[in-house]
C-alpha cells in the first residue's frame, strides 16, 4: 500500500499543475466522449515509473498502454491514470488516479488484493486490502445502513453517443424504473470514485454497464471491505469489468432486480 500510496502522490503532483492549466493542453480525440490528452499520457508514464521500480517484475494493464510484462505474471497492476477525464478537461474537479493489484494462483485463478482510488482536488484517499477493511486517508470505510428505497441516492454511468444502442437501452430502461423510487440519481462521471462512494456511504449504491478492468480494480475491493456488496447485475461475480452493480447488503437486491430487468427489455428488442 505504501508503494501505491507514494506512486499516487507523484503522479498527482503534475496532474495538479495540468488541471490548473487545462486549457493549455494538447488534447487528442480518440472517439465520442472518450479523450486522451497528455496528462493521461504523462501521469501513466510516472505511475508505471514508480510501480516498477518499487516492484520490478510486477505485470501491468494500463488504460493508455495495454497489457505489458510477462504473460506468467503472479502480480498485476491494474492502473486507471486519470478516472474522470472529461471532467479533468473541463475544469470539473472530480477525478481520480485508480491503482489494484492483482494476484493470480497456481491454478490460474486471479483475485484483487490491494486497491487505491486517490482524488487529489480534494485530497481523499480511499484505499483497502483483503481481508483488512478499507480507509478514506486514515478513516475506517463502512457502506451506508440505508434499507429503503425512497431514501437511496444511487450513481451510475450514463452511455454516450459511442456505445451499442441496446446498452443505451438497457440503461434507460433501468433509469425509467428507478427514478420514481428513490431520493435521487447522480452521474459524476468517474467510476472509480462512485465505487469509493459507495463504500464511503456517501452512494447507497453504483450501477454501470460495460465496464474496463482498470475502471473497477480497485474501486470493487473498496466496495466488498466496507461492508458492500459488488455483482454483476444477476448477482453472481463481478471481478474485472463488464456489467457492475454495487450497494450496501440492503439495497443490492432490489438495485439488481432493476438493473437485470433493463438488461433483459433490451436483449428482447
């Protein structure tokens, strides 16, 4: 954690400087809604830096770089440089730097052992380790306590103009079904963060479809150590991406239930 904390706080430093000028920045169009600039660009170079030179021989899925080191790897970072672009890029100070680390067994099987979600406009830190909870900076983490519906306040991804038409769908489908039962509905844009929320209690619960690996590493550990919940949207594992739903014990069932419902309107079409 120690080594993931100290990669952060680098990186950080000249993410700052690049938000405080960022409309000084060279910025690339890779497809609707989805940016690359060179802060990104910057910030993954510095994490991959520290991370390796901290633990050489460790594997990398990096969002800008790919997949590096060897295919045999036993540990695996699994790194997000900047969480929130499109905010960054609009002076929106909700961002985030994402770091899991993963290890796979002897059989094959991988699981996330140690994540960390850093906002550094607001200087949280969320973090958490298997089996020994999770912290925002040095704060214990536990999900909210909430059962009822009309007094939840979920997150969630909203699809843009790039994504498949029956996941837009699917997502309608399921806002269509929440809205007139809960207190509220928030998109900030930055997964990683949601997921930090939501084991921080300030989201009773996060849903989002058609997720990358380096999007939710971390942010899942977060989730399950404070006491939450983090699926697919039938309830079984939701590990590396793909279609998430995560809550506190209370609420994950019903935001499940509406979430799969969307799901399965969408494929009917």
């Amino acid at each position: 954690m120690t080594v993931m904390q100290n990669a952060v706080q680098r990186a950080a430093k000249r993410l700052l400087r690049d938000f405080a000028e960022v409309e000084q920045l060279q910025v690339s169009i890779k497809g609707p809604g989805d940016f690359v600039s060179q802060a990104d660009l910057r910030a993954e170079a510095s994490l991959r830096d520290e991370l390796n030179k901290a633990r050489p021989g460790y594997a990398f899925l990096m969002e800008e770089s790919g997949a590096s080191g060897s295919e045999n790897w036993t540990w695996r970072w699994v790194v997000d440089p900047l969480d929130g672009t499109t905010n960054f890029l609009h002076g929106i100070p909700h961002w985030a730097i994402s770091i899991g680390l993963e290890r796979r067994g002897e059989d094959g099987t991988a699981e996330m052992v140690a994540g960390l979600v850093y906002a550094p406009a607001v200087d949280e830190m969320f973090w958490a380790e298997k089996g020994v909870g999770a912290f925002m900076n040095e704060r214990r983490l536990r999900v909210s306590a909430r059962r009822n519906l009309h007094e939840a306040v979920f997150a969630t991804g909203i699809p843009f103009a790039a994504v498949d038409a029956r996941r837009r769908l699917a997502f309608a489908r399921t806002l269509g079904s929440l809205m007139p039962q809960v207190a509220g509905i928030r998109r900030f844009g930055a997964a990683a963060l949601d997921l930090a929320w939501v084991g921080a209690g300030r989201f009773d619960g996060f849903w989002e479809l058609g997720l990358h690996p380096w999007d939710v590493a971390a942010g899942l550990l977060i989730v399950r150590e404070a006491g939450g919940y983090a699926t697919d949207p039938q309830g079984g594992e939701a590990t590396m991406g793909g279609d998430v739903v995560a809550a506190n014990p209370h609420l994950h069932g019903p935001l499940c239930a509406a979430v799969a419902d969307g799901v399965a309107a969408a494929r009917a079409i």
